[in-house]
C-alpha cells in the first residue's frame, strides 16, 4: 500500500484506517452499496446544479447559499432495502394498533360506535394499502403517512380539540423521520395544515379548544404544521449525520480503489507464477510417485508399526487413566516404591493425610519424609522381606502424619512387581485405614463380654426359678407323700410289733418269716419314695445327656400319683411301646412334666369331671408327651401369654406364672418345643415335641438317683434321710 492509501484515509472526517472500512465494507456490503449509489447521485446533481448558472456575476452567491443549504439538508431514499422494509413493517404494526385503540378511545371520550367504527376502517384500508407489495417505497410510506395523519386527526376530533392530544401529531412526524425520506414527512406536516384548515373552518370546535383559534382556524392550522415541523428538527439533523457518513465511506472507498487495483494486479502476477510453479510441482509429482511406489510396501510395514504402537500406547494411557481414576477415588493409601525404599508414587488421599504434594515426597525414604526410626527400620526390613521371597506381606501399624497430626491404625500390604528378568523392580503399597474398625471390635468385644456375663446372670437366675419351683412343687406333694409314707410305716409298727411278740413267746414259725418280709417290702417302698424327692428337690446340673423319656414321665406320675388320689382325682396314663431316647437333662424334664400335671390338677379341682390323662408317643421322628385335663380350658384372648414370665390365672397367691415360663425355656435349650391345644368348657391338652436323640442311652452318673436294695433277710433297715 502507497503513502497515498496507507494509515488513516486523508480528508475522510471520519477516522476510519483502511482496514477497519474494508472490514465494513464487506459486513454491511448491500446497505452501504446503495447507500453509495445514491449519495454519488445527489453529488452529481449538486455539480450540475453548480454549473446551471450563465451569469456568474449575477447569480454566484445566490448559488453557493443555495448549495450550501442544499447540502445541510438531508436528501432521502438513503435506506437499504432490507432496513427499508423492516422499519416499513414496524410502521403497519403502528397503524393497526390505532386500528384496535380507536373503540377504545371512543368509549373514553363517550362517543359512538360509528364515531370509532369510520377513523378505524379509514387507518385500516391505508394500512392494507401500504402493505401491497407492488407499490414502489416512495408511495408505501406516504399511505402510512396519510393513514398516520388521518388516525392524528381523528384522535383531536373524538377528544373535542384538546391541545394535548394535538401531540399525536408531534410523536407521528417523529418516527416518519425514520423512513429517511421527505415524502412522508412533508405529506403529514401538508395534512395537518390542510386538515386543521378545513376541519377548523367547518367545524372548529373538533379542532380547536381556546376562543383564538376558534376565530382564525387557518392561522392556528399554519402554527400546528410549523411546530409539527420544527419538532422534526433533531431527527432531521440525525438523518443528514447519517448521510454524511455514508458519504464520507464513499470517499473513503474512492481512496481506497487504487490500492484495490494494485493488489488485483499483483494477485493476477502472483497467480501467473502459481501457474508456473504448479507445472513445475506436476511435473516434480510425476517424478516422485515413480519413487514413491517404491517405499510403499514400507510405508504400509511402517503404518503396521505405528498402529501397533499407538494401539499400545492408546492401552498404556487408558490403564493408566484408568489406575489414576481409581486410586484417586479410593479411601486407601496407594504407594510404589523403589528397591532402595524411596517413594515413587502416592496417591492423593496419602497426599492429603501427609499435608504434602507430589513432588515433595518423590525419591524421599520414610525417615526422610518425617517418619520416626523404628517404623523407618520396620519399613525397610520388610521391603527387604518382599524382594527377597518375591511374596507380598501384610500387616498392622500405627502412623501419626508429622505435618498435620493425623493419627490412625493401618493394615497394609506390600506386593512385588517383577521386570522381564523375574527380578523385583518396585514394591507396590496399599494402606488401609482400620481406626474405626479396631475401636469397633473393642467396643463388640466389651459389649459381647457384658453379654456373656449377662448371659450367666440369666442362667443362674433361672436356675434358681427352676430351683424354687421345685420347691414349692415339692411344698404341695408333702401331704400326699405324708400319706405314702404313713401306710407303710404303720405297717411296720404292726407287724414289728407283732414280730416282738412273737419272739417273746419263741414261736418262730414261717409266719415270722412272711411277716419280715413284707416288712422289707414297705421299708423299700418309702426308701424309693424318699429318694426320689430327694432327687427331685436337687439342684439341676447343666449336663447334657441321653433321657429315657418314658422313665422319666412315670417317675413323674409316680411322685404325683397319691396327691392325686388324695384329691378325687383320676390320673390315667399310657407310653409308647419303642424306647423314647431324647437329648438332654432328666431331672428338668421332669420338673416340666411335674408342671403340666400339677397345673392340670389345679384346672380340675372345680369341675365334676376331674380327669387328667398323660401319654407319650413317636411321630415324626420326634418324641411327644402329652398332658390334657377336663377342666374349664383357656380363653383364647389369654391362650397367647400363657407362657409369658409371671402371666397366671390362678387366684392371687396361688401361684407365681413362673411354671410355663420356665417349661418353655427347658423345652427350647433342648431343642424341642410346647403348644397348646384349648377350647372354653372343654379342657386344655399341652403337647411337648422333642427331637429324638441318633445314640442310645448313656450310664447314670455318680448323682443320679439309685433305687435302695432290699435289705437281706435277717439284715439290719438302712437308714434313710429324709
């Protein structure tokens, strides 16, 4: 670019550089194009205007004052068409919306519908009008002045004249303005005169609302129009500032056309020697395409390659996008180190425990990162371990971070990571924070201990319920066990008595001997008696073993069977054929059995019909002893907490509700179960299932109960304590 066209453009006014006016030129090409055509026209006809004159004397300034207003003044038809039609069709959009005001004016101002129905089809029609596309842009927007100008004037008729509303007329001229063109303009300032002429002649009252313009109607009408053009004033002045841009572009462009003209040549030499070179190129191309062919095969081997290898280094990233995303993420300490120990990689939670950076910890031993001695040696010692056995390790420490103190229990392991001779290279790490769960394990530790100490509260506590039930068991048995006892020792008396006599009278005979042997007999009955409450009344051992179940249902009838004959009441029985084997305890079997019948007895006392009947059988692979009463049965809003602790329905002070309560728990430590079957009047049958037990019977221990032998004949009575 020359001086002449270089920089800012001289004499432009407007300070556009050469660049920035290309730049516009081509963002805003079809407005300022015509924009250009027109101001190139009007300055022609300023110069031929200029050369008009023949006498230079006569006419020369009235000439240059002619010119010079001329030129202050806008010329028009400035617009693009695209800016054209969109302000064209913002101005429809004004007149319609005075088509849908005036019945609204009308009912404000108290008019009628015909009133707002002639100005509202009269601003529609030049509306529609206006909006034909076939009409040029000149007679477009002089419709919508006139409809404009016609919603103006109707607008002061329905108000009666008011002055304020004559600024309808102001606003319009205004945006008229906006068409960069005199024709409309004039058109509205021409209406308005004309309109408040006749109109204020005719019928001056729907103009005019003061006594002046009232007596001259044509006076005031120039008035209105002069003010309506005088309020055009400043728009005016923009639309010219407007031009003058336009026009100063256009010298701008006219500057710039010998540069656009030089660099046109040079591109037109610049795409001669294009041509050139590309000959030359085609014909370098033909000579490399016969060498090329030959390295083709090894392009396509080396292509191959470099697949392969961006395949594996593809892989490589991703496993290792993948490694960085995952233990990144994870809770755990992740680490690498070097076979001399120094640290390799830590992964951001160790970072942020630790309180240091990457960087920081990289190549740096534990000691030298602020660990104390002894788990720097223990460190060492076992990445020595690790790369001598070639075997991960585990383990437990505590770590204290020295920076920020963070303190916690960690079970770590230490992995080796063999290189292609099966040598370690590195030692992998992860560390585990198990604070919460060692202060967990101590807290079940504590917890379960308490437990357990509990647990053996319970037992002991239950074991002497067991206990007292027993003994008060044993409280209601004594009158029925006094009457078992009474008999036989009554016997005794007798027939000792009789025996004495006898031997005084040295008749020793085989009555004698019948005599001593009944003795023996009674005397055996109430030692078993004896011993069997005895048994009875002792303090059950936890010991686990095989229970005839038979046996230990009749012993329980035995013990209950006077007290029941006593009391009226009639005890039937009967027991499996097989052998019952079970797995348990016999003596607290048979605390339950005494239960159940002794709870039966208590159902029957009140009823005519005082039965109770006690069974045993197999079914299923289980053991079932059975208890029913003919007594008056439980209600079954009651039936449910039968077996709740000291739940009864027996008077008060008749018993404890302690009985079933502990029945069910023997029942359920020995694996078996207790139901009930009950309807109201109709008695109650308690059923106990029990597994059987796959192994015979064991041996009575030393403290199980042991029947008294008969003495010998001729003996001595064994004493029995009681």
């Amino acid at each position: 670019m020359d001086a002449g066209t270089s920089g800012r453009v001289e004499g432009s006014g407007c300070g556009l550089d050469v660049l920035s006016w290309r730049c516009f030129h081509v963002w805003d090409r079809r407005h300022v194009s015509f924009a250009l055509r027109y101001s190139r026209r009007t300055t022609e006809d300023c110069n031929i205007l200029v050369q008009k004159p023949t006498d230079p004397a006569a006419s020369l300034g009235v000439l240059a004052i002619r010119t010079r207003l001329f030129n202050l003044l806008p010329k028009g038809m400035g617009l693009s068409e695209p800016i054209w039609k969109v302000r064209h069709q913002r101005f429809l959009l004004v007149l319609w919306g005075h088509v849908v005001a005036f019945p609204l004016l009308a009912w404000f101002f108290e008019r009628t519908a015909l009133e707002a129905l002639i100005p509202a089809s009269l601003v529609a029609t030049f509306a529609c009008a206006a909006a034909l596309p076939n009409g040029s842009r000149r007679v477009r927007s002089v419709l919508v002045s006139i409809g404009l100008a016609t919603a103006s004037s109707f607008i002061v008729h329905l108000s009666g004249g008011y002055i304020e509303f004559h600024f309808h007329y102001f606003v319009m001229a205004t945006l008229l303005v906006l068409y960069h063109d005199w024709a409309p303009l004039l058109t509205l300032v021409g209406f308005a005169a004309v309109e408040h002429g006749l109109i204020g002649g005719v019928n001056p009252h729907s103009v005019y609302n003061h006594p002046a313009a009232l007596a001259a109607p044509w006076k005031w009408a120039a008035l209105h129009a002069l003010y309506i053009a005088a309020a055009c004033v400043g728009s005016i002045v923009a639309w010219r500032k407007s031009e003058q841009d336009v026009q100063e572009l256009q010298r701008a462009n006219n500057r710039l056309e010998p540069e656009v003209e030089r660099r046109t040549m040079a591109e037109q030499h610049l795409q001669q020697a294009h041509d050139e070179l590309e000959l030359k190129v085609h014909q370098r191309t033909e000579e490399l395409e016969k060498a090329n062919e030959a390295l083709v095969l090894e392009m396509g081997q080396r292509k191959l390659a470099e697949t392969a290898l961006r395949q594996a280094v593809e892989r490589y990233e991703r496993q290792g996008r993948l490694f960085e995303g995952v233990v990144s993420t994870t809770p755990d300490f992740v680490y690498l180190f070097d076979v001399q120990g120094g640290l390799l990689y830590a992964n951001r939670r160790l970072l942020e425990v630790s309180g240091m950076q990457l960087p920081d910890v990289i190549g740096k031993t534990c000691r030298e990162l602020g660990c104390e001695q002894w788990h720097h040696d223990m460190h060492m010692r076992e990445i020595t371990q690790v790369i001598e056995t070639k075997r991960l390790i585990k383990g437990e420490v505590s770590y204290k971070a020295p920076l920020t103190g963070v303190f916690g229990i960690y079970e770590y392991i230490f992995t080796p990571v063999l290189g292609p001779d099966g040598n370690v290279e590195f030692i992998a790490g992860t560390s585990r924070d198990i604070t919460d769960r060692k202060r967990t394990e101590n807290e079940i530790r504590h917890l379960l201990d308490q437990a357990q100490r509990r647990e053996q509260e319970l037992r002991e506590k239950q074991e002497q319920l067991v206990q007292a039930a027993k003994m008060a068991s044993l409280g209601e048995m004594a009158s029925g066990i006094a009457h078992e006892l009474n008999n036989p020792l009554n016997n005794i008396g007798l027939i000792v008595g009789n025996v004495i006599h006898r031997l005084r009278q040295a008749s020793l005979d085989a009555a004698i001997e019948h005599s001593l042997m009944l003795v023996e007999h009674e005397i055996t009955k109430a030692a078993t008696i004896i011993n069997h409450l005895r048994t009875f009344a002792r303090k059950a051992t936890p010991v686990r073993e095989s229970v005839a179940v038979n046996e230990v249902v009749q012993q329980a009838v035995r013990l209950l069977q006077r007290q029941l004959a006593v009391a009226n009441i009639r005890l039937e029985s009967s027991y499996a054929v097989d052998d019952l084997v079970v797995f348990g305890n016999a003596l607290q079997l048979e605390q339950v059995v005494v239960n159940l019948v002794t709870n039966a007895r208590d159902a029957v006392q009140q009823t005519e019909a005082k039965s109770i009947s006690v069974w045993t059988a197999r079914e299923d692979g289980e053991a079932v002893i059975a208890v029913k009463d003919t007594g008056e049965g439980i209600a079954p809003a009651t039936a449910p907490r039968i077996f709740d602790p000291f739940f009864t329905t027996k008077d008060v002070g008749k018993g404890t509700g302690l009985g079933l309560s502990i029945s069910y728990q023997i029942l359920k430590d020995m694996g078996g179960s207790i139901s009930i079957d009950s309807q109201t009047g109709a008695g109650s049958t308690f059923t106990i299932r029990l597994p059987l037990a796959h192994c015979p019977a064991t041996e009575p221990d030393a403290d199980s109960p042991e029947e008294v032998p008969p003495p010998p004949l001729g003996g001595t009575i064994p004493h029995v304590n009681y």
